[in-house]
C-alpha cells in the first residue's frame, strides 16, 4: 500500500498487494464506494454526507469484490487524515480495515509520517472500540454531526 501512497497515478489493482487483496485507487462515483458510504451513514441514522475535493479513494478487493474502502487526505504538516473506512460486513472486510489501520499505525511508528487522524462518528461503537483495541487508547476527539434531522 505503501507504493499506492507514493505514486498516486497507480490505478491498476495488481500493482499493489496487501496479504490477499488487490489495492485498487478508486473514485467516490464507483456503485461499490457509493453502497459502502450510504450504508454506513443509514446505519449511524444520519443523512449521507457529501465529500471535499481532494481526498483520494483506496480498496482493498479480491476479483471484483470491494471489502473495505478507504479515503485519505495529505495535511498539510505532512501527517494523513483517514477521512472514511467502510468495511463490508463479514470476515474479510473486517480483516481488510485491520490491515489498513495497521499500515497507518507503521508508518507512524516508522515515522514516515507524524501522526494519523481518523474519523469515528460517536455512533460507531464497532469502530471506537476496535480503535482503543488496536492503539491502546481512547480517541482524542470525538465528531458530532446534527444535519437537523435528528430528532
């Protein structure tokens, strides 16, 4: 994943491997990504939020198959905003976000990077809890969303 960070014009899924997955850079308008990020806010109970320019858009997939989809920005301070991680809901998908959180942790840890942001609505409890499991800590920050339709 490392070479798909670094050259951003890799596109095609079999230059880049993660265990057994294809690392494929894809677009927001792929009915796949779209599903995984419409799914996801319909779960948190909040309408689907649109997305800034500039964020670039990563899967991991078998084949065809999409299991977890991530959306990455450059800070300016050098460090990586994680701006969404949708997973599919089974074993592989599950699996696929841990090796994208683990990867992120390495090149911190590697210091390739001076740190990660990650996005974690409050609802999440899966994500908040695998985030503490995994870096041995609570979030440092917690994101509210009111798009006036809660009630």
């Amino acid at each position: 994943m490392t070479a798909v960070l670094e050259h951003p014009e890799i596109t095609k899924p079999e230059m880049a491997m993660v265990d057994d997955f294809s690392v494929a850079k894809v677009g927001i308008d792929n009915p796949q990504v779209r599903h995984f990020i419409d799914a996801y806010f319909r779960r948190m109970g909040i309408s689907p939020q649109t997305h800034p320019l500039g964020i670039v858009w990563f899967a991991l997939c078998k084949d065809e198959t999409i299991y977890c989809v991530v959306g990455i920005a450059m800070r300016g301070d050098g460090s990586v905003e994680i701006t969404d991680i949708y997973a599919k809901p089974c074993k592989d998908g599950m699996r696929a976000a841990d090796l994208v959180l683990d990867f992120f942790k390495a090149l911190v840890d590697a210091k390739r990077i001076p740190y990660f942001v990650g996005v974690i609505l409050w609802n999440n409890k899966h994500g908040r809890k695998k985030f503490v499991n995994k870096f041995a800590r609570d979030p440092a920050s917690v994101v509210c969303i009111y798009d006036g339709s809660n009630t």
